[in-house]
C-alpha cells in the first residue's frame, strides 16, 4: 500500500515537475536568443578591444626595449668615455699640425 501511495505521489508530481522544468528549458532558451545580440556585440567589442591592447602593447614593449638598450650602451659607453676623449685629443692634435689643402677654382 505505501508503493502505491509513493508511485501515485510520483505519477501527479511528474504532472507538475515536467511541465516546470519544459517551461524552464523554453525561458531561458527564449531569453537566450533575445540577449545573443548583445553577446555577439560584446564579442566583438572584446575583439576590438583585444586588438588594440596587443597593438599598443607591442607598441610600448619596442619602445621599452629600445630605452634599454640605450641604457644599456651609456652604461657599457661611460667606462670608454677616457679613452674616447684621448682619442679625440691625439685626432686634433694630428689634424692641427697637418697642413691644410686649398682647392683652387678651376677657370
């Protein structure tokens, strides 16, 4: 007697559950196509959006790497930077003892 109660419990909630879980599925499949046009143009904009962050990343990266690198070089260049003037010194004073060609106009 307690299955058949239980059974007949089953048999008028499947009456009830079925149709709310039907109602349910067909809501959010309703509401679904009614908000896919904002997803795709959220989709979109992310692109967008996505495509511009990694250009100006790019952008700044480059423009980072070459302020490194002139870091860099003025680092590796200050050491040199005595020898680099007694270079300089030794070319003047070279270039100031050496005589001086004129060029003539030619007629």
């Amino acid at each position: 007697m307690l299955g058949f109660i239980v059974a007949l419990f089953f048999l008028v909630g499947s009456f009830v559950v079925l149709p709310l879980i039907f109602l349910g599925v067909l809501l959010r499949l309703v509401v679904g196509l009614a908000l896919l046009p904002f997803k795709i143009l959220a989709a979109a904009v992310g692109l967008a959006f996505g495509v511009v962050g990694a250009i100006f990343g790019l952008i700044v990266a480059a423009f980072a790497i070459v302020i490194a690198l002139l870091v860099v070089g003025l680092v590796v260049a200050i050491p040199f930077l005595p020898i680099l003037l007694i270079g300089a010194a030794v070319y003047l004073l070279f270039r100031l003892t050496r005589p001086r060609v004129t060029l003539r106009p030619s007629v």
